[in-house]
C-alpha cells in the first residue's frame, strides 16, 4: 500500500479488492460521511482530505483479521462508523454499531440503510447493552487500553476476539493495562498508518488485588 502522498478510493480498491458493489456502497458511505460532516463534527475536516486512508482502508484492514466468529461483532464506540460499518459493508455478520450520541447514532442508522448494511444501531453507552453475544468486539479511538477493557470486560466470553486500533502509545497503554487486566494479546502493524497499532486481545481476566 501507499504510505505518502493522497490515496484515493481507487487505490483503496486496488489494495482490497472488494468487488464493485460493496465498492459503490463505501462510495455512497462517504459521499454521506462528507454531507453530515459539513453540518456535525463526525471527523476532524483535517482527516477528510485523506479520508480513504485515515479512516477507510484504516477499518477495512480489520477485515482480514476476523477469521470466522460465533455471534456478532459489537463495535463500541463507534462515532461515523470506523470500523463497524466498513466491516459490515464489507461482509461481516451481524454488525452491531454502539454509539451513545444520538446525532452520531442518526447518521450511522442512515449511512447503513443507504449502504444496504443490516447492521445494527444502538444509541446507548456500551455498558447498557445487553442480549448480544459477541464473537468479536473492535474499537477505534474510544479510551486507554485500561479503559476500554473495563468498557468492554461484560463483553467477552471464551472464543471472544477483541480488536482494538491504537497510535505510537501502544506500549504505554498496554503496560497501564496490565496492571489491572491479565490479557493475551498480539500486535498487528497498522496497514494505513506507520505509527498504528492493531491490538488484538484473545483472553481477558481483572488482576486480584493482594
């Protein structure tokens, strides 16, 4: 892939080879992205002028990294939609979008009716969602490691995949992290951003105090 200059919807096209209808049905996602944006801060203004990197290849390279799961996909915090919404236009199943602002929850349950996505959309805070088995859990600049995990610990079952996009302080994090949580992770360098890390977590456990 690309590393500098501007990468642009064909260049995403080249690197993941989606077919043409799921192709056009991103491309309606960001002509959407790009009207509401205008009216609501859902990006900054700064990341639309790469918007198929910083956000559309930065989601789809998820998609590789699924493998078959029991359940849904939770995606927790979801904000406009990255990664969740990308995953299930590209084809994950049972996509559930969680995303406590209800200006940001409005504009994913149009994008995905737009896109032909059945996702979805629950406009709580990830704590108050019930009733869903997650196969997998992601996260895209939603907290800290630390954070996250206790936002998502109700979440996990055995077999449960957490997939969370972190920047350059990755290590920090997940050195605050264990402090409190024994987990099972592996790293995955991000695909769109050299500085990108994938964590992915396989096993999840609070540390006893003393």
């Amino acid at each position: 892939m690309k590393q500098y200059g501007p990468y642009s919807a064909q260049d995403f096209l080249r690197d993941t080879n989606v077919s043409r209808e799921t192709f056009e049905r991103l491309l309606k996602y960001e002509a959407n992205l790009r009207s509401w944006n205008a009216r609501m801060n859902l990006v900054s203004k700064g990341s639309l002028e790469d918007v198929w990197r910083r956000h559309f290849i930065d989601s789809a390279q998820v998609f590789d990294l699924l493998g078959p799961y029991e359940g849904g996909l939770v995606d927790v915090g979801s904000g406009a939609g990255f990664p969740g919404l990308v995953l299930s236009i590209m084809g994950a199943k049972g996509v559930h979008l969680v995303e406590s602002d209800q200006k940001k929850a409005a504009f994913l349950a149009e994008t995905a009716r737009l896109c032909g996505s059945d996702a979805q959309v629950h406009p709580i805070r990830a704590e108050a969602l019930k009733g869903v088995n997650a196969g997998v859990i992601t996260a895209r600049a939603v907290a800290p490691l630390e954070r996250l995990l206790e936002l998502t610990f109700p979440l996990f079952r055995p077999g449960t995949l957490g997939i969370f996009l972190k920047g350059l302080n990755v290590v920090g994090e997940l050195t605050e992290a264990h402090k409190r949580w024994r987990i099972s992770t592996d790293r995955v360098p991000s695909r769109s951003d050299p500085s990108g890390t994938l964590i992915i977590v396989r096993e999840v456990s609070r540390v006893e105090p003393d």
